[in-house]
C-alpha cells in the first residue's frame, strides 16, 4: 500500500502542469461555490434582519397629501394626525394593540453630560413604542403610562448614548443629562439589536415632548401592533381597517394611497421571501454551471491523462500487471488529487468568509450584507460529486486502456 503511495505521489509530480491544471479546475469550482452560497445567504440575512428591528405584527402609518379629490376638498391637502386619531387607533379598531405615536423632536440635537457632549436624534413616543419597535431594556425602566399623563422629564437612551457621555462601568439610571439646556433624568438604557443607528437615539414620553416643543397635539406618525395569527391575509386586514378608519375621519378617499401609507413589515417578508426564492434559484445554477464546468475540465485533463500514458500501460501489461492494476491506479490518482484540491478549495473558501466576517464586516454596520456563510453539508456533497465524477473521468479511460493489447500500446506514438 505504502509503495502505491509512492507512486501516485512519483506520477502527479512527474506531470505538474496537468496536476496543477487538474487541482485548480476542482478547487475553483468548489470556491466559487461557497462564494456564491454565502453571498446569497449573507443578502438574505440582512433583509431579515431589517425584520428583525421591529415586531412581526407591526403596523406602520405616515400621512403624506391627497392627490384624489373628496367631498369637496382640493387635491394636496396635507393629511396630519394628533393625539385624538390615536385614540380612535385605541379605541375603533378591534384588533389594534401597543398603540404609539412617534415624533421626531430633533436629529441634531445637543445633549450633555458634565464635560462630555454630541447631538443625538430625540423621539417622543408612548409605552407601546417598546413592543412596536422589539426594543430591549437593558437598564432601569422603560416609559410608562405615568410618564405620560405626569409629563415627566424623564428619557430612555440607546447604548451608543451610554457609552458616548458616560464613564465605562458608570451606571446611567438616575443621572441627569441635558437636553437643549432642558434637564432630562435618565430611567432606562435600551438596546436595539435590528438597528444599530437607533442605539443613538434618545426616547421622551410624547406629552412632555409637546409640552416642551411647543408641538400642540400633533403625532407624526401612528405604530401599533395587530392581534391574532401572524399571516398576511391577518396583516391585509389590518391595513385595509387602519385606512379606512382614519380616511373618514380625515375626509380623504379611502383609496388614496398617497394621502396614507400604511407599511406592514408581515406583507414585505412575503415578497422578501419570494424574492430570496428566486435569489437562490439563480444562485444553484450558476453553482451547478460551475461545478460542471469542473467536472467537464477533470474529464478532459484526465482523458489526455491517460491517453498520454498508453505506452505506459503497455510495459505495466507487459511486465505481468493486470487490467484491475491498471485501472485502480488511474482511479486513486484521480481520487486522490480531486480530493485534495477539493479541499484546498473549500478551505479556501471558509478562509475568505471568516476574514469577511472578522475583519470587514464587523467593523462597520453594513445594511445590504450581513453573516455571509454557507451550508457545509451542501459544499462537502457538491465536493464529493466533483470527486466523484473525477473519478469515473479517470475510471472509464483507464479501463479502455487496459484493455488494449499491450503490443499495440507499445506502438502508441
């Protein structure tokens, strides 16, 4: 067994340029492979992470203006909520829980704590914003229903905030930090693990916020989540409930699409889902394309393999070896180099993501990519059919050399 070795080892050096040739065909095919796979897998867990920042059932609503005309009114009125269309979320629609409002008090604004300070994007919102937006309290308390009907000047932070203005291993429970020279106690610390640019935010119970601001009555935006069984047609409902609730009591035409949009993330992920279906179609045949672009390089190269070596066999038949010998010979040699270049390239290619996911990705938040891997039990199968198919491109040639009469082999030019 030891001399075999040997000798398989003595003919892949003694034929290095067609070793060379065959290795790389096998390795290319399995690294392109695992490229391909973790590139889709990485598209798709990003989209789903974008889910992930928000609850299932969450229901999304923003004015915009009308472009129909109603009852009268002209088309491009402005459609504005207040606290009032809130209620009626509350109380009108059957299946509406969590309800909040959502409004941004300012992107840039200056926060301070003793000699630290930056700007931050401040939001006032309800207690339903926390389930709304899947966020989770870290430290202290969230804001609650007190919060609101006392207008205190209380705030949640985000982690980024926390780590920004605060001492490591301080504790910001109970701390005051300044708010455009407004004092604010800080109550709670929140993270948010689908969105790492809301970990700069700072959260303010709404009616301080417009109180504070000057805002009136106004919320920007209407987020609530919706009850029952988590499927689109449930989600539709919703939706379909939600415009033609707040169409009446705003006077616009429930079919004006323009004049509110209602996003539910439940009714994307279908179409994110059918999307990545396709994604993936697209990505098994280009990984199937190149694993037979492999498979017909190996067959090639062991074609001129063997031809190359008739005379070979001829002596090998001639000195007393038999047709079984012979074949076997070709047969581990394929298998053998097939193997470890197929190897070589899914090494190769878990190499390449591990450094993506080490050292590119995880220095810098990136929306579009995230967690490129791949299956390994999919790449060790599509690798053992490279090795297979190797083999049998060395196995049926082999097998018709051995056969030729070994004084016609001796007279192969």
């Amino acid at each position: 067994m030891l001399d075999r070795c040997y000798e398989i080892l003595d003919t892949l050096w003694r034929h290095k340029l067609r070793t060379a040739l065959t290795a790389l065909s096998v390795a290319w095919g399995i690294l392109m492979l695992v490229i391909l796979l973790a590139a889709g897998n990485g598209l798709k867990n990003a989209q789903m992470a974008n889910f992930a920042d928000d609850a299932p059932n969450a229901v999304f609503v923003f004015p915009g203006k009308t472009t129909m005309p109603h009852k009268g009114y002209r088309v491009g009125r402005q459609v504005k909520f207040d606290d009032d269309d809130l209620a009626a979320v509350d109380t009108e629609l059957p299946n509406s829980s969590n309800e909040t409002g959502r409004t941004w008090v300012g992107s840039e604004n200056t926060v301070r704590y003793g000699a630290k300070y930056s700007a931050y994007t401040v939001m006032a919102v309800h207690p339903g914003y926390k389930i709304v937006e899947n966020t989770l309290v870290v430290a202290g308390r969230y804001i609650n229903d007190l919060d609101i009907q006392q207008r205190r000047k209380v705030c949640v932070i985000g982690v980024d905030v926390v780590e920004e203005l605060f001492a490591e291993g301080q504790d910001p429970v109970g701390e005051m930090i300044d708010i455009n020279r407004t004092l604010y106690k800080v109550v709670g610390v929140f993270l948010d693990e689908g969105s790492e640019r809301m970990n700069r935010n700072i959260l303010m119970p709404m009616s301080t916020a417009q109180l504070a601001y000057s805002l009136g009555r106004d919320q920007r935006q209407l987020l609530f989540t919706f009850d029952g069984p988590l499927t689109v047609e449930n989600a539709q409902q919703s939706e379909d409930a939600t415009r033609q609730l707040l169409a009446q009591r705003k006077d616009f035409a429930d079919g004006d699409e323009r004049a509110l949009r209602v996003n539910v993330p439940l009714e994307r992920l279908k179409d994110i889902q059918a999307l990545f279906g396709g994604i993936n179609i697209f990505i098994w045949i280009m990984g199937i394309g190149t694993i037979i672009a492999g498979i017909v390089g190996v067959s090639n190269i062991m074609l001129i393999s063997v031809r190359e070596r008739t005379k070979e066999f001829g002596i090998r038949k001639a000195l007393g070896a038999t047709p079984f010998s012979i074949v076997s010979q070709v047969v581990l040699e394929a298998l053998v180099l097939t193997s470890v270049a197929g190897y070589l390239g899914l090494l190769v290619g878990v190499g390449l993501l591990e450094f993506v996911n080490t050292r590119l990705l995880s220095e810098q938040t990136n929306e579009y990519i995230r967690d490129p891997s791949v299956d390994l039990g999919v790449v060790v199968m599509a690798s053992l059919l490279l090795v297979a198919a190797g083999v049998l491109a060395g196995y049926f040639p082999a097998r018709g050399a051995a056969r030729v009469d070994p004084v016609v082999a001796l007279r192969d030019e």
